[in-house]
C-alpha cells in the first residue's frame, strides 16, 4: 500500500459548492445538463418511541409523507430513527413531530453525533436573561460575517450557532460574544447513548417490577399447590368457591396487567385507531383473555357453591414479563449494533494544544483547547502517542502514524512536512506540527460518521418481504387464534375427542382458551422486522471500521450479486503518480550536466511527468553526492502543448518533450533513439527526450507504477467467478501493457467519459451485474451507470459522490472486502429470515396443539410468551455475529 493513498479523503465536494460549481463539475463530468434546479430543502433526524415492527415504521412513513411540504421520509426501525427532507418555506420541524405523535408514537427532534460546523455557547454569571437581550445577542451575532443562523435558549442561557469555516469559526464567535458576556463552551450530551440507555434502564426496571409481582404468583399457582403440606392454606375458602389462591393471584396479578403492561395498551389503542394491527395488539388480546377470563372465574367462584373453574392470572403475568425481557434484552443487543458507529464517534479528542506563531514561524505560546474550538489554519502540536483531532498537513516533524481505526491499515504510516493526517488517528512517534485543513463537517472522521449514519437509516430491497408480511401478519394470527379456540372448544363440547385430554381442574372452554392465547402470544412479527436492519446496521459499521464505506442497504444489496468488475487505469490500477523509471545519456554529456539541464527546464512546468523528471534528477544528483547548480538562467520558456517544452538556457537551446516536439523542431532521432522509444512504450512509458542544440543528448522513462496488489485482486476476482475489465481514455499500447501486467484479458481504451458509461450499459444489456471502479471526475458517468459504483478514497469529490461504496484506503483489495461483506451480510439477513420464518411457521402450530393428541406436548401461554421474545433477541444476536467479519486477503497473505 501506498503512503499516502488515502489523505485526500471525502471532502463533501457537492455539499459545500453552490450550485454554478455543482453544475460545471456535472458538465466536465461528461452530463448534459438541460434544466438546473435549485430547491430550499432543509432535512432533520427524529428520535422515535414506540415503533415494535414494520408496521410501526410504515405508518410513522405514511404519517409524514401526508404533511404538506415533506419531500422525503425514511424510518429506521432497528435504529428508530427517522430522516425527513422537508421544504421549510412550507412546513417546520414542530408539524413534522406532531404528525409522528397524532400517529401515536413519541419523537424527538436529534442531531448528527458529529455537530456539524455549530457551536453550543453557554453564557455564564446569567441566571435570567429577558428575551430582549438574547433577541439582542441572537442579531449581533447573526451580523457576522460567516454566521448562518442562531438558535437561542432563554431559559437555560444557551446559543447554538451555525457558521462557515470559510470565513470564520468558533473562537471568534466567542471572542465576540464574551467581549459583553462571560461566555464558555456547552457540549451537549449525545442523545443517541442517553436515549439507548433511558430505554434499557426503562425495561429493566419494568421487567425487574412485573417479577417481583408474577414470580409469587407463579409460585401460588404453580409451585406450592404441588407440595400439598404447604399449599393447602390456598384452597382455604373465604366465601363460597373463593379460595385465599384466588384472591391473592388476583391482587398479584391486577398492578402488572394495568400498569406494568400499560404499554402494550397504549401501542395497540395507536394502532387500531391507525386502521393497524402490530405485536402490541397481540399482547394486549392475550394477556386481557387470560386475565379477564379469571375475573370471571373468581365472580362465578364468589356466588356459586359448586364452581370448579381455574384462574389463568399466572398466565398473564409470566407472560408480560418474558415479553419485558425479550424487550430488555433486544435493546441491550440492538445498541451493540451500531457500536462501529460509536466508536467512530468517540475517535476524535476532547482537547488539543493550539500555538501561537509569530511571522518568524518562533512560537510564542501553547494554549491546550476544546477540539470543538479548533479553527482552519490552526497550527496544533501533536504530542506522541496523543490522536489528530482534525484533518490537516505535516508542517514540522516527523513521525508515524496509526490509521488503522480510520482504514483498517495496521501498519503506521510515515509522516513528513506536507504529508496529509486525518482526524481521529494516532502519532505512535515524534512530534508533529500540523496545520488544520479540514474541521467541523469537513473532517474525513465526520463523514465517514455521517455517510454510516445515513447507511444505516436506509431500507435494503430485501427488507420488502417484511413490509408484505406484516401487512397482513397479524390479523392472519388472531384468525387463526380465533380458529385454534373453535377448534378444540367445539369438538370438546361434542365429545368428540375424550376427556382425558382435558388436564384436570380444567373444561373445554378453558383448554381451548389457553390454545388460543398460546397462538397469540407466540407469533412474532418484530423478529421479522428486525431480520434486515440489524444486520445492515451492523455490516456498515464493520464496513467503515474495515476502510470500506457502504453508503446503504441498497447498495449492499447489489453488491452481492455483481459478477463483473470494471477498473479505470490511472489512479485505479496504477498509483496515479508518475515516476521515472530510468534515465539514458545518448552523447558524451555528464549525468551531472544532464540532470541540472533537466531540472533548470522542467522547474518551470506544472505538468506531472515535469514534476516526476526534476524528482528523479534531483535524487541523482543527492545518491551521486552532486551539488543542484541553478545559476543558468532560463529564457524564453514555452509551452506546446501534447508535445513538451523549450527555452533558453544560458546561450543554449534546450528542448525536452516526445518524439512530435523533436520533429517539429527538426531535430533528428538516432536508431538507438528510436528503439529506446519502441522498447519503453511496448512497457507502458512515456519516454521524455532531452536535445541540446538541436541534437538528442539523453532521455527517461516515465511510468504510473502499477499497485502491488492489482494482480492480486484480479487473480482473487478470477477465483470468485467475477470477471475483470478494463476502461480507460489512455492509448491502446499502455492500455493492454497494464492489462497484461494485472491479468487483465478484456480492454476498452481511448475512451471518454460517456463512453465509459456506455460500455457499462452494454455489458448490462448482456446481463451482467456490473461494479465500476474509479476515482476520477470523469469516472463519474461510469460509476452512476454501474449497479455498484466504488469509489477511490483519495479520487474526486464527485467521483466520491457518485459512488454507492467508497474505498477509504485506496487499496484495491477492498473491492474484495466489499463484494465478500456484501455476501456474509445478505447471507445473514436469509439466515434471519428462515429462523424467524420458521420459528414462526413451526411455533404458530405447536402452540395451536397439533401434537397434543399425539405425545401429549402443549405450550402454555407463558412458555410461548418467552418463545416470542427469544425470537427476537435471537434475530439480533445473528447479526450480530457479522461483528466478527474478517478480510478475506487476511487469511490468504
């Protein structure tokens, strides 16, 4: 791998740009623009409460889109988030959260967990301030320039300010404000962990109250009537058929149905009155079956002498709490699932040490800082062992860096002055000076957060199947309880199977009840529900932990099924960076003197093999321990363009370029000339001649070296069945060299950027499912056509933008990565689907009693309650397992 491969790293190129630049990129990309629109759409993130399955999400979905001036909305359900793109010249944040609510669900308005580009600023010694004055503040502040807005808090004395880092930041805004007001940072709590944490505390503490009620009531009915010294006192008889058992179950039983059940009433009153059914509904019917059939009985026990009915109180009770542990237990899980997230979050550093420099670049202080305070151009010292806390550029020192938590790499990467660092990553050694390039939600670290975050809300295709079935899962699952009680209540009654059937203390009426229940109870749509996004959720965060950013289930999806993969060459398959691989002297010319010559000449050129050639002279001339001489002064420098350059050089006349500068200017080539040429370009090339005075007095080899794990990754794809092509604009000569070097059979040069697209769209045509590799701005068409674009780290914003999954490294075995993290996760989610399709299709009959008459087996009420909630915290686990994915190449190398 190379160095520094992956620095440039996901500016957020179309975000920042306004739409004339957006428009010019699309255009050198290669897109006819025939309309150019620009619309005002704000987006905003909701915390939901409340959602148990698919259902719950597509009627929060429906919910939303009715609002007036909602563009878009997606509802996580594994995350229980939600992402609404709105027009806020026509509806606001306040009606989009009251449509969540009239649907019957909580909501509360989040923000990313990277505050992009705000500062939250507490004003201190204030314990009331009147609206005026922060009317007064929220104007003065909005009057700077690179303030965006200002949102203002007058009971707690809070500001939240949006700004540009281009033209200002939050030192500033603090320096403003504290000029009149004593004013310090406020760093806000994460709401995603205190919300998680709120809602497992909150079932914790529900299911540690329901048992302490149910177990004595298990205990009553269950236990003690079973060990007849012990249990006699209740069957004591306080009126009638009314036994101290029954009233105390009774008791025991009435706090944990009404108010530790209260949920379940709540969730099911939602979702009828929505025209819904969800697990909730189920719950609410079984659970008031069991109780309010034992009302029954104690009313008949209370007035009748001869009534032998038995009470189902425990039912009830053991039934609500193993569904509070199911849901205790699936909260603790589902926050292990975005864990990759948390840890991404948690990389950056609380502080940094800012320096103050002089024009002498002496350093006149260290001040140790919030991160949140750090501004662009900011000079940072970066002790060792201590993290980057933003993206910026070596200006002093030398040391090596850990970018492993960022792009999966272990092995530290050397650092010097010019070198790109990246936020969140580790200085193992030497002390570094950096000068802060990108912050805020500029930084790598930031959208590698926000690309997972937004990852992870997506809904996968695959998620279809659990959308169709929850349609009509419920009420399938109360006709078929409705069925199962028919079913035996009936036949009993006609005697039509014996009585010995019956267990004692038990009719008819009461055995085809518990079936019932049974059948409610055990059904399970959340395990449905939860088979895909969990797994998404965690396969993109073990992907951005891995180098590799998956930007959704859809793309995920695909990915899984490509079976042909197009590279572009230079940037791709090659590093992207000329180097001279060889220099010859055709006269008696010293190397001495030809690399000077070279160097005086090519200093003057912005062009990259200009650039490579004065690298290779001057490392020449330092391993021949030869001074650099520039005292020949250059004249009449000028450029042709596709061909080279000349000047003057002193009184020489010097030209350096191809074989076409050398014609135009009649310089004659030698055979020896000639064939150094062929040779090199039969090698994929650029060979540059240098004459002096009309004659050819040397000449160097220029090649884009090919990664050292191209062929590796072709011959790996080969292996998986997946075919390699190639496209690229270069020549058909350096084209097929490359190819042949890579392994690569099938080539497409001298192609341009919508011809690129074109032979993606014909390789479709011919059934293939194509994943387009690239990184460069005219890569762009290529990557929107492919069913699975891949972007290169270090490549383009728009080529970045473009892409469905972004190769954070660079490294072109993350394309394996990628394709095989695609197949374990759709593998797990099919996996998810048998287990709770079948937990279902097998535990919807048991509970029904399809083999009590065989071997004697029923499941009570409460045993299938905790089957229910096993499901699906046995769902979250599998997916959990992904967490354990590794690199193939890992076990290969």
């Amino acid at each position: 791998m190379e160095g520094n491969a992956n620095e440039d790293l996901i500016i957020p190129f179309l975000q920042q740009s306004n739409g004339e630049t957006v428009k010019e990129a699309m255009k050198v990309a290669g897109f006819q623009i025939a309309e150019f629109l620009e619309q005002d759409i704000a987006v905003c993130r909701l915390k939901i409460k409340g959602m148990s399955c698919t259902s719950c999400s597509e009627s929060i979905e429906s919910s939303l889109l009715i609002v007036e001036g909602v563009k878009k909305a997606v509802v996580g359900l594994a995350l229980e988030e939600a992402k609404i793109n709105y027009d806020p010249n026509i509806t606001n944040t306040n009606q989009i959260i009251e449509a969540v609510v009239d649907a019957g669900f909580e909501a509360d308005l989040i923000g990313p967990e990277i505050d992009a580009n705000k500062v939250h600023i507490k004003l201190e010694g204030i314990n009331f301030i009147s609206p005026q004055d922060m009317a007064s503040i929220k104007q003065s502040v909005e009057s700077l320039n690179g303030v965006n807005h200002v949102e203002t808090n007058t009971e707690e004395c809070r500001l939240i300010i949006g700004y540009d880092p281009n033209f200002t930041g939050p030192r500033s805004i603090m320096s403003f404000i504290s000029a009149n007001y004593q004013a310090s940072l406020y760093i806000p709590e994460r709401k995603r962990d205190t919300e998680r944490n709120h809602e497992i505390k909150v079932y914790r503490n529900l299911f540690f109250w329901s048992c302490f009620f149910s177990i004595p009531v298990f205990i009553f009915s269950m236990v003690l009537p079973m060990i007849p010294p012990y249990g006699n006192w209740l069957s004591y008889k306080i009126h009638n058929m009314l036994t101290i058992g029954m009233v105390l179950r009774w008791i025991l039983c009435t706090p944990v149905q009404f108010f530790i059940g209260r949920r379940f009433y709540v969730g099911s009153y939602h979702a009828l009155r929505r025209k819904s059914a969800n697990m909730d509904v189920l719950v609410a019917l079984g659970t008031n079956a069991a109780y309010f059939y034992s009302i029954y009985t104690i009313i008949k026990a209370l007035f009748s002498d001869k009534f032998e009915g038995q009470d189902f109180f425990e039912t009830s009770t053991m039934l609500i709490s193993f569904i509070l542990l199911g849901k205790y237990l699936e909260s603790t899980a589902k926050g292990k699932t975005s864990a990759a997230l948390a840890k991404l979050t948690d990389l950056a550093p609380d502080t940094a040490w800012l320096l103050t420099m002089n024009n002498e670049g002496n350093i006149l202080s260290e001040t140790e800082i919030n991160t949140r305070l750090i501004e662009r151009n900011d000079v940072l010292k970066i002790f060792p062992g201590s993290k980057f806390p933003v993206d910026g550029i070596v200006i002093n020192g030398q040391g090596y860096v850990n970018e492993s938590m960022i792009t999966g790499e272990a092995i530290p990467v050397v650092k010097n002055p010019g070198d790109r660092v990246i936020g969140g990553t580790v200085n193992e050694n030497g002390c570094l000076l950096i000068m802060a390039t990108h912050v805020g939600s500029e930084t790598a670290l930031s959208q590698i957060v926000q690309i997972v975050e937004a990852a992870q809300l997506a809904r996968a295709p695959v998620q279809k199947l659990a959308d169709q079935i929850s349609k009509f899962f419920v009420p399938a699952v109360v006709l078929v309880a409705v069925v199962t009680w028919m079913g035996w209540f009936i036949p009993g009654v006609a005697g039509i199977y014996p009585k010995s059937w019956i267990p004692k203390a038990m009719d008819e009426f009461e055995l085809a009840l518990q079936f019932g229940i049974s059948v409610l109870v055990v059904a399970c749509p959340c395990a449905l529900g939860l088979a895909t996004p969990t797994a998404v959720m965690v396969a993109t965060g073990k992907g951005a932990s891995q180098g590799v950013l998956i930007k959704g289930g859809n793309a995920l999806e695909k990915t899984h099924k490509v079976n042909t993969v197009v590279f572009d060459k230079t940037g791709t398959l090659t590093i992207g960076k000329p180097e001279v691989v060889s220099a010859v002297l055709f006269s008696r010319i010293s190397m001495e003197e030809f690399c000077n010559t070279a160097i005086a000449v090519e200093a003057n050129s912005e062009h990259p093999i200009a650039k490579a050639v004065v690298k290779h002279a001057k490392n020449r001339l330092q391993n021949h321990k030869s001074q650099t001489t520039n005292s020949a002064v250059v004249k009449d420098f000028e450029v042709h363009p596709g061909a080279g350059v000349g000047c003057k050089v002193g009184s020489k006349t010097v030209l350096v370029g191809n074989k076409k500068l050398m014609r135009s200017f009649n310089v004659s080539l030698s055979s020896e000339v000639e064939t150094y040429f062929s040779d090199n370009e039969n090698l994929a090339r650029t060979c540059v001649l240098l004459a002096i005075d009309g004659k050819v007095v040397g000449a160097v080899a220029v090649t884009d070296p090919v990664k050292p794990e191209a062929a590796r990754v072709v011959s790996f794809l080969r292996s998986m069945s997946i075919r390699s092509i190639m496209v690229t604009g270069d020549n058909w000569s350096t084209a097929t060299a490359i190819a042949k070097e890579v392994g690569i059979e099938n080539v497409f040069a001298e192609t341009d950027p919508l011809g690129k697209a074109d032979r993606i769209k014909d390789l479709q045509a011919k059934g293939m499912v194509v994943a387009m590799v690239g990184d460069g701005i005219n890569d762009s068409p290529a990557l929107v056509a492919a069913d699975v674009g891949m972007a290169i780290g270090a490549g383009t914003d728009v080529a970045i933008e473009a892409a469905d999954i972004v190769l954070i490294k660079s490294n072109l075995e993350d394309v394996i990565t990628a394709i095989d993290l695609s197949k374990r996760t759709i593998s797990r989610i099919r996996l998810n689907y048998v287990w709770a399709l079948g937990y279902n299709v097998l535990g919807v009959p048991v509970a029904a009693g399809i083999l009590f008459p065989f071997i004697g087996i029923r499941l009570p009420p409460w045993l299938a309650g905790a089957c229910m909630a096993a499901s699906s915290v046995s769902v979250v686990c599998s997916s959990l397992l992904l967490q354990t994915y590794k690199k193939p190449f890992a076990s290969t190398r």
